[in-house]
C-alpha cells in the first residue's frame, strides 16, 4: 500500500515557476514508478510526466518538454515536479500517482494504483 499526498501548488503568473512535490508513504515506494497527471475543469485526466522507480528514465508529454522536469529521492520517499516558464494552459489540478507501467503504458491511468488527492495549479495571463 502506498499513500500519496502532494504539496506545491498555488497561483503564479504565466512564464514564473512552480515545484510539486509528492510525499509517499509505505514500504514500497522505492520499488514503484511515479508519474504526474493533471486535470482541467471539463476535460480528461492526462499524462504530464513519469519516472522509473530507479530514476534512470523518465518520460515527459510533448507539451510540457522542455519546460517541466520530474525527478526523485527515494532517500525521502518524494517524487518532484520542477515547472518552469508557466502558460495559462498548464492551470489544473495536478496528481501524483505511483504504479508499475510499463512499454507504452507510462501515460496511461490505469497503470497506476494509487493515487494523490490532487493540488491545484492556476497560471494568470
């Protein structure tokens, strides 16, 4: 069992930068991949980024590249999520997840068993 609980969110302006972070708790955290999900109002949960449990890989959405960076410290049974030059489009509810996804499957929810309350992220033009 592992229990998630993010932190970090809050209002920024477009282009500023914000840091999650994703505190676990349990036994296995170190063993399990992490991955990053947001959630506008209206729209589907989608896929912002992932990372092994190993923090050797890591995968990102095509419209975050280059502008967000997930890592980890498994010392701290944390998971983070660097966000840098904000746009208005990136305002939504953001959620830690931790699962065992693997080929394709990083970007998908149901990969994931557990599963973060969520913290809210708005970005002002």
């Amino acid at each position: 069992q592992v229990q998630l609980v993010e932190s970090g969110g809050g209002l920024v302006q477009a282009g500023g930068s914000l840091r999650l972070s994703c505190a676990a708790s349990g036994r296995t955290f170190s063993k399990q991949a992490m991955g990053w999900f947001r959630q506008a109002p209206g729209k589907e949960r989608e896929f912002v980024a992932a990372i092994s449990w190993s923090g050797t890989s890591t995968y990102s959405a095509d419209s975050v590249k280059g502008r967000f960076t997930i890592s980890r410290d498994n010392a701290k049974n944390t998971v983070y999520l660097q966000m840098n030059s904000l746009k208005p489009e990136d305002t939504a509810v953001y959620y830690c997840a931790a699962g065992s996804p693997f080929g394709s499957s990083w970007v998908l929810v149901e990969a994931y068993d557990y599963w973060g309350q969520g913290t809210q992220v708005t970005v002002s033009s």
